[in-house]
C-alpha cells in the first residue's frame, strides 16, 4: 500500500524538483566540475582527458514527458551545461532534438526493441525471445538508422531503455548491442552501460520516485566526494504532469494485461 501511495504522490502531488536540479548544476560548477554529456566523456576516454578532472556526466533518459525534459534543456542552458538527452520511439522530438544538438549537447536513441518485440509477440519465456534476437536486432538498426536520418546528425552513444517486460524475462535491451558488427554498422561506439564508461567513472548515481530520489547518493552529496559523477534523471523524476504520467500508466497496465 505504501508503494502505491508513493506512486501517486510522485505522479500526482510531488512539488517540482527542478530547482534542485539547477541548484547541483551550480554547486557543481563552483566545485570545479565541468558538465557535459556522455558523448563528450566517452570522446575524451582514449586520451584519458577526465583521468583526473572532476567530471559530471549528464543523462537524461526520456521516458516520458517532453514538457520537463525541454525544461531541463533550457535549465542547463542558461548554466552552460551539455547533456545527453535520450529519446524512446514514442518521445522523439526532433525539433528539441535538433536543438540540442545546435546548442553542442547530445540527443540520441532510448532503444527498447527486445521489450517491444516480445509483447508485441507475446513472447514469454526468454530462450523464444533470444531465438528471435536477429529479428529484435534489424529491426533495431531499422529504428536507428531511421531516426538519425531525420536529425541529420550522427548518433554514436544509445541508452537502453528498462521496461517491465525485461524485468519479466530477466533480459536486458543490452543484448541487442552485444553485436559487434551491429554497432560497427550503425556507428555506435558506446552503450550508455557499457563497461568502458561505467569502470571510467567513480560512481554511477540514478534518481528515485519519492521518497528516495537519489540512489546510490544524492548529487549534491557526490561533490568533492568523487572526482568523476556518472548521473541519469528522468523528466518523470523532477515534475509531475499528469495527463503524460496517467498515459503511461494506463498503457503499461494495458501492454501487462495483452501480453
């Protein structure tokens, strides 16, 4: 029941968030850390350019709700701050996508094919779901290829996307990316959980719905504690909006209750 009373107090009553999330951008940049997105960092690894520098890395995974996540974009503009920003299929913007990358952040694929395939599919077990991992996989680049068309920029950098449905399977989209020549196809050089990233920092910091926000710490408290930060927010995390929040939820419990 507390489960339940925390997820409509996070969908429906949370105060916004968002100027806590300006106030960390500050208190990073007083510390001395320069903020940029996952694409920069990863650029900067085989130089080792943030071996010793304190670094911020910024991720915003867009779930859902492109109101807030054009709200973070103009926050961290005025702040001078690049993040990578994470679009699924059914949050591409690309007008905000072209401007993010104008502005010198990163827009990119929030990819979920292995999830959509198999409650597309109802596939339930994950030994069937891997025996369609070719299918899963062109239609992955499909989708890829696709969107970067339309943004006429070179996506290099994806994050995959955490549904419901792999929690079931117990597989992660990762999997998709285990392919070598897949990513040498479309030009991917990092999975935003990629080892070569995630070793490369110091800690790895995700939000929380209410009450927790931060785990495994909260950012704020990350500074000065240690020198390179990998941090990913969602939009749904800083702001309720209700009419985007009641759609997901309705259509999750649709998607559970077909699949």
């Amino acid at each position: 029941m507390k489960t339940l009373i925390d997820r409509l107090y996070s969908d429906y009553a949370m105060p916004s968030q968002l100027a806590k999330h300006e106030s960390a951008i500050v208190a990073a940049a007083d510390a001395g850390y320069a903020q940029i997105s996952v694409r920069e960092f990863v650029r900067g690894l085989p130089q080792r350019a943030h071996a010793h520098a304190r670094t911020l890395v910024h991720r915003h995974d867009i779930d859902t709700d492109l109101r807030t996540a054009r709200k973070l974009f103009e926050i961290e503009k005025r702040h001078q701050v690049r993040s990578s920003f994470y679009f699924r299929l059914s949050t591409l913007d690309f007008r905000l996508m072209h401007e993010i990358e104008e502005y010198g952040g990163e827009a990119s694929y929030h990819y979920e094919e292995l999830a959509t395939f198999a409650k597309r599919h109802r596939i339930k077990r994950p030994t069937d779901v891997m025996s369609r991992l070719p299918e899963i996989k062109e239609e992955f680049a499909s989708n890829f290829l696709s969107i970067e068309r339309t943004l006429g920029s070179k996506m290099t950098t994806v994050a995959s996307h955490g549904d419901f449905a792999n929690r079931r399977l117990k597989l992660h989209n990762t999997i998709i990316l285990g392919d070598a020549a897949l990513r040498t196809m479309c030009g991917i050089t990092c999975e935003a959980y990629d080892a070569v990233l995630m070793n490369n920092t110091d800690i790895y910091i995700s939000d929380r719905p209410h009450p927790q926000y931060f785990y495994p710490t909260t950012p704020r408290d990350a500074l000065g504690r240690h020198a390179r930060i990998y941090l990913l927010t969602h939009p749904r995390q800083f702001e309720t909006n209700w009419i985007e929040n009641t759609k997901e939820n309705l259509a999750r419990l649709y998607q559970s209750l077909i699949w």
